[in-house]
C-alpha cells in the first residue's frame, strides 16, 4: 500500500539542500570571477539541456502531478530566460530556479568542469544529489582512495574499522560507493568484531550513494529472511528494499550514529533498521532527503540529478522532508569538541556497555 506523502514546506527543503550542497555541486564555484559570454554553440546546447531537464520531471517525477505545479507554464516562462543567459552560471541559476520550484531533494544541476571526462549515463538507484556541513565528529579527513560511479564526479572514499578501548566495534565510512571495495570491509571488520559487546556504525555526514548496498549493510546485522528496509515506489512499479541475511550475522547491539549530514541511503539503512528495532539510533535528526534518483549527462556537458522515486520506510514513515528522528537525540558541542569528546559516540558506547551489566 502506498502510504501518503506529506506537504513538504519549501522552506524545509530549502533548509535541506543547503546542508546537502557540497557533496556534488559548488554553487559558488565561480564566484568573484568575470563570467565567459555563451557562443552561439553553447547558447544552442543550454536551450537543449533546459529542454532535456524540463523533460526529464514530468516523465519521471515520483508524483504524476507534479505537487501541484503548472508544469507547461513554468516551461514557457523559463525557456525566455534561459534564451537571454548571458553565462553558464547564469543559466545554472535559472534551471536550479526552476527546480527548487519542485520542493523536493534530489534534484541537482552538476556543473561540467566537476567531471574530468564524460562518461556515458548510467543509472544510480539512490545517489544523493548533494551533501553539506558535518556536525563535530561527523566529518572524515581528505585521506581514501579517488573513485568513480556513473554520473556522480570523482569522489574520495574513506573507510575505518577498529575496536575501541573497551572492545566495542566501530566501523565508518563516507560514502555508499564501491560496494566491491567497503561491503567485504564491513565483512572482515564484523569477523574481527565477533565477539564484541556490540558495534557501532557511524554515517553521520554520509549523503549517501548507491542504494542497495543499504540492503546488503542491513544483512550483516538480520538473521530473520523476508524483512525489508521499506520501499520504493515509482509511477508504473513498487519495488522492496529486501534484505538478505548473510551466512554469519552479528546478532550483539548495534549502534547507529547519525546527524544533519545524514542523506539518502544512510537514511534508508537507518530508518529502516529502527523500524526492525534492530539498532538504536544515536545523534540529531537526519537530512530528510531520501527520493532515489537517477543523474544523466546535459548536452551543454553539465549533469543532471532527478529523482525518479518516492522512499517509505518499511514502518511506513514518509522520510522526505522529516527524516530519521534519532531515538537517543545528542548533539555534539563546542566544549566537547575542543577537548576530543565525541558526545554522540560516547553515548551510543555507553549503551552498548549497559546492556552488558
């Protein structure tokens, strides 16, 4: 059954896609620089990209209806615009104008010098379409390894696993990519972690990526088969975020820590292993930016994130626009940062070592 969808305030979604910015565009990237006049090329490829883009929504936009919108009209009064674009900047401005119309996450305009080259489109069950400002402890130092998936630019891919003082596993990592590379990771860690007191997963400042890998995350944790992480629905098709126990399962707490950073498939693994009540949820309440989506490449060279699904949870909570509401809220703070604590951790530790005693 298809649980309704909430009135999302533009002003929530705005507030979103400011803390989701940096992940894959850089609004202001060419900020303070004088801007390059179109050629009458580019002037051609931008009218076809707008054309493209437009396109792109109404076919494949979760709601038929478009939350309400007018759709032809705001083409014909946006295509003027973009006619009269004097810079690519200007005519990003427009189209994201344009979108940020649609009140939803998941919709980004790519700009093309964020690709070293052009790969073909290829299609990202769940990427995010972007990412911002970490909380304290959320954030993962510039070291890992350059990878690529699809649409998405180059990105860097952090991963750690370690034990902490009092045995407790703790496993992180910054992004949802390279499955071949983090799930058999997350697979040694969890073997190494076998008789921990519990384990502790930490995607605070995670945006997201590739959306089954939540499903196979989910399967280190289930032991139980047919449970699902929720689901999700286009217009012609619902598919299940179905979870596959895996031979050998860590069956001690799991702990899951998250904050504002939090996006997408972070959202889908942690929203639905606490409808599982298979984890407790440690932090602040995440992005609410959970549309899976698709990203293509415009003829004008830019990229083009759209979402082409709506995400309810498998408790049937609607996360776009309200996101995972953590069941233990802690907020990391000012002192605790300047003296090394990381409140959110410790606490999720603390009640890992109380469910021991």
């Amino acid at each position: 059954m298809e649980a309704r969808r909430p009135k999302v305030r533009c002003a929530r979604i705005a507030n979103v896609s400011r803390r989701l910015i940096a992940f894959l565009i850089l609004i202001a990237c060419s900020c303070g620089t004088v801007a390059a006049q179109l050629t009458p090329q580019q002037k051609t490829e931008n009218l076809d990209a707008f054309e493209k883009v437009w396109s792109k929504v109404r076919e494949r936009h979760p709601d038929p209806k478009l939350n309400g919108l007018d759709w032809q009209a705001i083409h014909d009064s946006t295509r003027p615009l973009i006619e009269k674009a004097q810079s690519m900047d200007e005519v990003r401005g427009i189209m994201r104008d344009m979108l940020a119309k649609l009140e939803s996450s998941h919709y980004a305009i790519i700009p093309a010098d964020r690709y070293t080259d052009k790969p073909e489109a290829a299609k990202t069950p769940d990427a995010p379409a972007d990412a911002g400002p970490r909380e304290g402890f959320g954030q993962i130092s510039a070291e890992g390894v350059l990878v690529r998936f699809g649409n998405l630019p180059e990105t860097r891919l952090s991963f750690d696993a370690h034990a902490l003082a009092d045995g407790v596993g703790y496993i992180r990592f910054n992004e949802f990519l390279e499955p071949g590379s983090i799930m058999p990771q997350i697979e040694a860690a969890l073997k190494g972690f076998h008789d921990a007191p519990g384990v502790i997963l930490d995607i605070r400042g995670n945006p997201g990526g590739i959306g089954i890998m939540a499903m196979g995350i989910a399967g280190f944790f289930i032991d139980k088969p047919g449970q699902a992480l929720g689901e999700m629905t286009m217009r012609d098709t619902t598919l299940k975020f179905v979870i596959f126990p895996r031979p050998q399962t860590y069956k001690g707490p799991l702990a899951i820590l998250v904050d504002g950073g939090s996006a997408s498939t972070s959202e889908i693994l942690a929203g639905g292993m606490q409808d599982l009540k298979r984890a407790r949820i440690f932090g602040t309440r995440t992005a609410g930016a959970v549309l899976p989506s698709d990203i293509i490449r415009l003829p004008n060279g830019d990229g083009f994130q759209y979402a082409q699904a709506g995400y309810t949870s498998t408790g049937g909570r609607v996360l776009e626009g309200t996101g995972v509401t953590p069941d233990v809220e802690v907020r990391q703070t000012e002192e605790a940062r300047r003296d090394g604590k990381d409140l959110v951790l410790d606490a999720a530790d603390e009640w890992i070592r109380s469910t021991h005693r």
